[in-house]
C-alpha cells in the first residue's frame, strides 16, 4: 500500500482530519497505527479521536472502553 493509500486510511480509519497531517502520519508510521487501532478494537476499545502532532512526530490515540478513558502516544524516535 503506497503512503497516499495509507494517508487515506489514517484520515478515515483514526480521523486525522487535516490531509497533510495524514499523509504525515503515513510517512511516519506506515501501518503501524492502523495496526494497533485494529488490535485495540478487537480488544474491546473504541478510538474516539486521534490526532498527528508534527512537531512531536507522534500520532496521540485517545481510546475507552467502559467508564475508562486512556491517550495512548506513538512517537518516532
């Protein structure tokens, strides 16, 4: 999968609402936060939001499930 099929996916999948952020994210991280949204959900957890911080290069998750609420960090080193 190229970095723009992937962009899409983080803009659709993890709702990165910005398209360059996106592609951003993709670059960084190729599958990596796909993958771990996917194992989370079949854990039980719902992603409510995520967003890619440039200046960090993180991609930030924020999950629940029940009354628990957890932001779970991908930062390229």
């Amino acid at each position: 999968m190229d970095v723009f099929e992937l962009a899409r996916k983080y803009h659709d999948e993890l709702g990165i609402g910005e398209p360059s952020m996106a592609a951003m994210a993709a670059d960084f991280f190729d599958d990596l936060g796909l993958k771990l949204a996917d194992f989370l959900q079949d854990e039980g957890y719902s992603i409510i939001g995520s967003k890619f911080i440039d200046y960090d290069k993180s991609l930030v998750m924020d999950v629940t499930r029940g009354e628990k609420r957890f932001e779970i960090t991908l930062r390229k080193s």
